[in-house]
C-alpha cells in the first residue's frame, strides 16, 4: 500500500509498499477452508446516495495482559461455509453488508463517466492487461480468518495513522495469518457480532497487535468511514467484501463488486472510498472510481474460474483501492485455486473495461 496522509500532501511522499500480493498461509485450525482537480464540475448525480459517515464510538474497555493467554487466542472458528445470498455474500454466516450496499449494486446498466476513456488511458500507461494477485501459492493472496463471537480482545496498538482509526482491542487470535509482502494485512471477522476487523501493516507483539492503521465494519450497515479517514486500505473501505474467494468462484457466482490496484491516482476519492493517497493530476484515477467490464466484451473463449470472475466484472464491476500494480486484481489466499485457469484472466485488456459514473469528485 502507498499512501499520503492529508497531513503530508505538501510533501507527496509516497510509502514504499506494493500492492496486496502474498499473503501468508492459513493455519490448517482457521484456514480459507472456513474461508480465508474535480473531473466533473457540474457535479453529476450520484448513482449511490452516500450513507451517513460512520463515527467512532467509545473505546472498548482495557483488557488485562493477565487474562489474555495464547490459548484463549487460537480458537478454532465454527465451520464457514460460504454461500452467496441476494444482494451479496454470506461469509461466517453473516451476510457482507446490505443488498443496497454499493459493494452489492448491480452497476451493468450504470452510466459511463465522461472521462472514461482518459482514466483507462491512464491506467494502461502503466500495464495494460488484467491480472490476478492471488493463486494456488499458499503465500499469495489476501487471507482472512473467521472467528466466534466469544473471541477475545486484544490490544491494538498503532504506530502511524492512529488519529484516522478505530480504537481497540479487536477479536485478533495471536496467530491470525498475515498477508505477505510489505502490506501485512490482518483480516477478522467477528461471526458471532457479523463485525470486521482490519488492519494494515500490522505485527504480533506481545498479548496483542500494533499496526499502522485499523479499522472496523458492521456488516449490517452502510455507513462509511469519515471523510478523510484510511481504513486498513488506502481509500478508506474494506477489503474482505472485495477479495474474490475460492468457495464463491466454486459456487459459480460472485455477487458483489472487487477490489483491485492502479499504479498512480489522483488526490480525490468518490463515495464509499473516504481517502485519498494521490497526486495533483487529474488524468489519474480517484480512490474509489468504479469500473466495469464492457457488455460488448466477448466471454465465449473463457472458461471456469477466469468465466465466474469475468461475468461478476460486468455486472457488479470493481473498485480502485489502493496504489499498486495496475490492473491486479484481489483475492483469498487458497492453495484450491487453478493457476491455469486463472491465467485466463491475463488476456484481457484494460481497454475492455469502462469507468461508471457513480458521483463526484470529493477533495
């Protein structure tokens, strides 16, 4: 993740991070198995109303370093089954966020931003085929672990963007699986208060976690995160309702939106991203700008897993989340994945995907 506080726009230093790659292996007990300037001035109706931002609540009580042994921190979450319901995913038994959720809008009828074709320009500058940043390698990917509601909390210490997260402690097991790479992204879902919790470079230290940033999600609401806060990603959203997991692929549909990188954008975001970590040209795209594949965009040569991911791109698209490498794609970490088959999704360019016009600019 490459990212620029407000506070350091002066400077525009960007963080040396890539985007979300590997991902460290799952622990067999919680594994994937249990699933792992403004472009438009005339200010254009958004397509999605923004919900009310959210607004950090108290901070839970102080948990005893005494009281908070290994063993209580490792356990095996209940069998998880992902299934896809209307509206979204269920993943632990909790359905990720509400229908009318923009990660689980159908955007295939949305229209086209006028600036379409200078965002897409934009971003083949930099690569100019789609490509999947997960596979059958155990380390690659994005893992995620599923935990009960009887978890215990931890303490969450963070050590850079503190002013911009939700406090702890959090329900992380100290052997929570860790994205590999330098992002270092830590994914929990509470199943038993369907609450996500995520972290960006985050480290076990002691009886708890310290991390560069934090940030938690009710699955039953659309509320977003203030404007101007970064979440566990660069643009302020989260990243488990963007990641494509194997058991929803397997299932032969995806029904939300998808999270993927560009190399470079631009110091704006459009609701539901709540951040920015860009620079002052307005040809790169803004953090949350949405794409889709194009309906003209032939899928007969396609097959499989690479097929189910293609057609969820037509019909619910993918949002920009952060900096990286353009054009990958997010995914679980899961060795079931077919590299063959997913080597498929290398062939498609970026010329076959349009912008969708879903609001304005926020500065």
């Amino acid at each position: 993740m490459r990212r620029i506080p407000a506070r350091l726009a002066i400077a525009l230093t960007t963080l040396s991070a890539t985007a979300c790659g590997a991902g460290s292996a799952v622990p067999a007990a919680t594994s994937n198995v249990a699933v792992g300037a403004a472009v438009n001035s005339e200010q254009p109706t958004a397509l999605f109303s923004a919900p009310p931002s959210m607004t950090p609540g108290p901070s839970a009580p102080a948990v005893p370093a005494a009281s908070l042994g290994v063993d209580q921190l490792t356990a095996t979450p209940p069998p998880d089954p992902l299934s896809v319901l209307a509206g979204g995913p269920d993943i632990g038994g909790c359905q990720v966020f509400p229908a009318d959720n923009p990660w689980n809008q159908d955007i295939s009828s949305a229209p086209v931003d006028p600036n379409s074709a200078t965002y897409i320009a934009r971003i083949d500058s930099f690569r100019q085929f789609l490509h999947p940043d997960f596979g059958s390698n155990p380390s690659y990917g994005i893992p995620y672990v599923v935990v009960p509601g009887s978890q215990p909390m931890v303490p969450i210490t963070f050590d850079a963007y503190g002013d911009e997260s939700d406090p702890g402690p959090y329900p992380v097991p100290l052997n929570a699986p860790v994205e590999a790479g330098s992002d270092h992204h830590v994914l929990v879902l509470d199943s038993g208060n369907c609450t996500l919790y995520e972290m960006y470079a985050a480290t076990q230290q002691g009886v708890g976690w310290t991390c560069a940033s934090g940030a938690v999600f009710h699955l039953d609401s659309n509320a977003l995160r203030p404007d101007g806060w970064t979440s566990a990603d660069a643009a302020g959203l989260p990243i488990l309702p963007g990641l494509v997991t194997y058991d929803e692929v397997a299932s032969g549909v995806i029904s939300h939106a998808l999270r993927f990188t560009v190399d470079q954008t631009q110091n704006g975001f459009i609701h539901p991203a709540t951040h920015e970590a860009g620079v002052a040209d307005a040809s790169d795209p803004p953090m949350g700008m949405r794409l889709r594949l194009k309906a003209s965009f032939d899928l007969s040569p396609f097959h499989g897993e690479a097929l189910v991911i293609l057609t969820a791109l037509k019909r619910y698209g993918m949002f920009v989340a952060d900096n990286g490498s353009s054009w990958f794609i997010s995914g679980s970490t899961d060795s079931r994945w077919d590299d063959n088959d997913l080597d498929q999704l290398k062939s498609v360019p970026g010329s076959a995907f349009e912008v969708v016009d879903t609001g304005p600019i926020q500065h």
